[in-house]
C-alpha cells in the first residue's frame, strides 16, 4: 500500500516508482524570490556566487527543493533540514530513511527526483564538445570510449554527453562525485530500452535514459530498479508571495 501524507495528500514513492519534478528556471522572475525559504547556510551560498545569474537559480532551485520536499512530509519549508551522510551527499536531517532525492541542473532547466532509495539524476544540454575524444579517453571505459571515436561528428557530442549523464547519475546514487571516478563506472553504450544495469567495480546499479524535449539529455540510477518515474511541475516560489522576504539585492548578495 502506498503511504500517504495525511496533510498534503502527496504519496510518497513507493517501491519501483521515483517522482521526477522539473524546474523552468524561465520562471526566476525575481532574484530575491524564495530567499524567505532558504536556511541561513544556504543563503550564504548564494551570497558567493559571483555572477547574478547563478546565484538566482540557486535560491530558485533550492527554494523549490524546499517546497517539494514540503509537500511529501507534511511541514513548513523552511524546517526542512539537511545532513551529509557517510559519503558526503545530502539527505534529509531527519526521515533520511523515508525519502530521498537528488536534484541536477542545467542554465534554463532543472530535475529533482525522489524515491524511497538512494538516487541518482543528472541532466546536461546538448552543446558542442570539441574535446569529447580526449575526455573519453580520459574518463570512460575502453568500451565507451570507442563509441564515442566511431560516431560521426555531427553526433559524437551527444553520445559523449549520453554516456556522461549516465555515469554522473550513477555516481550520484552512490552518493559519490566526479572526483570519485568516472572512469570506475561502466555503463551500456547504445540506446537504452527500458532499466539496464551499470557496474562501479562489482556493485551493480540500476539505470535508465530519461526522455527530455532537445537539448536536454538525462539519466537517473538507483540501488534498485525504477519501474516507473511519475513526472511533475515544481511549484514555484513566486506564487508565494507571502513567503518573500524584503530583500535588497546588492545588500544581501554581495
């Protein structure tokens, strides 16, 4: 039986099923908007971004984290609390147990999946990679690697950016980063049809293409297989008005 959050009516994902939100950053219409969300640390991330454009999608990212995690457990944004786990990836301060998520992003568009299991997204927009031979040599398997050099130019960046989506998701559910190495993950090469399986070592990950408008391309992985993802729209935080803050941006954000 699906749990069901009596104050908010959102069940939480259960087994085989990962929500998947996405955020417009089309939508960041005001750099202070859902800064009154945010904790103290995470405004003072937002302070040392250098280049405004940055640091509005971060409050706006992060504020809509809030919002959704608001929802599935039934309290206020801003009491959602946060904590690094034994490898360093953020889970929940408190119910790390009941839910767990991750969020990735690019400059106009951002993912944020949940599932009752450690998970993993990554998203990337198509861009040109004229140094996609040289990072695969670098930071994929041979296998991988040697898609990426037999495919035409006019296609070697997506496949570059398809395998890396698919390592950085896997990554994450693993609650590792790059720096951990990419180059430890082996993923299927190829179009995926369905879950497939990834390997990081001898420990096996469960992973799968998501299916984005171009130039979007994205993975998500997890501990366990996903059955199903459940897309939704983020919620903004400017259609809470109330929840603003007064807020002079050369004051706060300098």
């Amino acid at each position: 039986m699906n749990r069901v959050e009596p104050s908010t009516g959102i069940k939480l994902p259960g087994p085989g099923r990962a929500d998947v939100w996405v955020v417009d950053f089309a939508e960041c219409v005001d750099p202070c908007g859902g800064t009154a969300l945010l904790s103290d640390a995470e405004l003072q991330r937002a302070s040392q971004f250098h280049f405004a454009g940055d640091r509005t999608r971060y409050v706006h990212v992060h504020a809509c984290l809030r919002l959704i995690l608001a929802r599935y457990l039934g309290r206020r944004p801003r009491e959602i609390s946060y904590r690094m786990n034994a490898r360093g990836k953020p889970e929940l301060g408190d119910g790390a147990g009941l839910l767990h998520f991750n969020l990735s992003h690019t400059d106009d568009l951002a993912l944020v999946a949940l599932a009752d299991r450690e998970i993993g997204i990554d998203i990337e927009a198509l861009r040109p990679f004229e140094d996609a031979m040289d990072l695969a040599g670098r930071f994929f398997c041979e296998q991988e690697a040697a898609e990426v050099r037999r495919a035409a130019p006019a296609e070697r960046a997506e496949i570059f950016l398809r395998l890396w989506t698919r390592k950085e998701a896997v990554l994450k559910a693993l609650g590792l980063g790059i720096g951990d190495g990419l180059d430890q993950v082996r993923v299927p090469t190829g179009n995926l049809q369905g879950a497939k399986t990834a390997l990081r070592g001898s420990e096996p990950v469960h992973l799968r293409d998501i299916s984005l408008a171009s130039p979007h391309l994205a993975a998500i992985a997890s501990l366990a297989p996903i059955e199903r993802i459940e897309w939704k729209r983020a919620p903004s935080p400017h259609n809470f008005p109330t929840m603003h803050r007064e807020c002079d941006d050369r004051e706060q954000f300098v």
